[in-house]
C-alpha cells in the first residue's frame, strides 16, 4: 500500500539529490521526515554538496541560537518590567513617614549595622548609606558634619582618592574621615575598577538602642500575627 505522501517522493528526491537538507523538504513538502529518511536511504550526495549541506545546517544552528537568546532576552526583560510595575504599585500604597522610615532603616540595621558599641553602619553601595543618613537627617536631625567615617580599602587602592569618593557621595567632610583600614590579604590582586571599598559611618550610640529594639519588636509582631 502506497502511503499518502508517495507522489511527492519524486519531488523530495529531486531536492535531497540537489543537497537539500531535510528540514527545508520537510518544511516545503509536507512530508514527515521519517518518510522522507526512509525514502533517501539509497540517495548519495556528492562531496560538495554534503560540504554545502553541512555549513546550511551550521548556518541554521547559529541562527537558531541567536534567536533563542533574543528570546530569552526578551523574556527576561519582561520579568523585570513586571517586577519594576510590581515594585512601583506596592510603594504607592505606602506613605512616607517618619515612623516608616525608621521601620525601614531599623530593618537595614538588622542586616548591615553594628550591634555594640554605637550607631554604625558599613556598605560599599553609596545609595545603601545615602538612604540612612537621609534617614537620621529627617527623623533625629543628625548633622552630617558630626560623622565620624572610616573605610576599609583593598591593598591597592588609593586613600585620598576614595575619601575624596566617599565624601562626595555622602556629603560628609573630608576631615570627617578619620580612619583608613588596608586589606593585606588583598595585595597582589588587582581591584575592580568602580570599587571604592567599604565606608563605615559612626553616630553615636543613643539611636542604635532604638533601632535595635524597634526590628526586634517588628520581627515578633510579624511572627506572631502572620507566621506558622
């Protein structure tokens, strides 16, 4: 018995002999490509035209590849758009306050802030301290010429180069920087080029108390109200 696709073998033949790959005959013909490997067991193609079918399905590869990194470039734009909107809808419904701003700087507290001694926090992100001394500016009047700084550097990183960074970025005077800390451990490896180290900020000891005792009541409340 004949199968349905058998008065387009001539066809398909005359392609595969001419170096056609079976995709493309697949795709043109309709014919599924089981039938079409059955048909061309017995066809042989020349060298050059297994040398042209060769860099056709190169061709095909690298195409195929681009396209799926576009894809997947899209898609992930897409994630992040929606994370963005997702972000931006949830801080609408939040009001700045000053008691939110605490919760919010307590909270950073909890995971970047000194816990003894004094109200101390370090990170290499400028916006991470940007954001807590905006914090302490608003809610406890705290004068940025009164903070005492620190950094702690890599090896091979200039000090009078990133106090200068840092007091630029934080709006704190230079003279303010006080202590400069080198990472020996570090000689020998170059730093990445927009890397200024890590800038501690001191302010006393009287907030750290508050801050501490506001995310531990807040992480209870929470426990108790919505957790397991």
């Amino acid at each position: 018995m004949q199968s349905k696709w058998y008065d387009k073998k001539k066809d398909a033949l005359n392609l595969r002999n001419n170096g056609v790959s079976l995709r493309i005959i697949e795709k043109s013909l309709g014919v599924p490509r089981s039938t079409l490997s059955n048909w061309f067991t017995d066809v042989r193609l020349t060298p050059d035209q297994s040398r042209k079918l060769t860099e056709n399905q190169l061709k095909s590869l690298v195409k195929a590849r681009v396209m799926a990194v576009a894809w997947h470039n899209y898609q992930k734009q897409s994630r992040l758009k929606k994370a963005e909107l997702d972000a931006a809808k949830t801080l609408n419904n939040i009001s700045i306050t000053p008691p939110i701003l605490d919760l919010a700087i307590a909270m950073l507290y909890l995971g970047e802030g000194k816990k003894t001694d004094t109200t101390s926090l370090s990170n290499s992100e400028p916006m991470v301290l940007q954001f807590f001394l905006a914090v302490l500016s608003n809610n406890y009047s705290i004068d940025r010429e009164k903070i005492i700084c620190a950094l702690h550097l890599r090896a091979d990183q200039d000090k009078d180069e990133n106090k200068k960074y840092w007091s630029g970025q934080l709006g704190i005077p230079l003279e303010n920087f006080k202590y400069i800390y080198f990472d020996k451990r570090t000689k020998g490896r170059p730093s990445y080029k927009d890397y200024h180290g890590v800038c501690v900020i001191h302010c006393g000891i009287a907030i750290q108390r508050k801050l501490i005792y506001l995310y531990n009541q807040f992480c209870h409340a929470v426990i108790k109200s919505v957790g397991s």
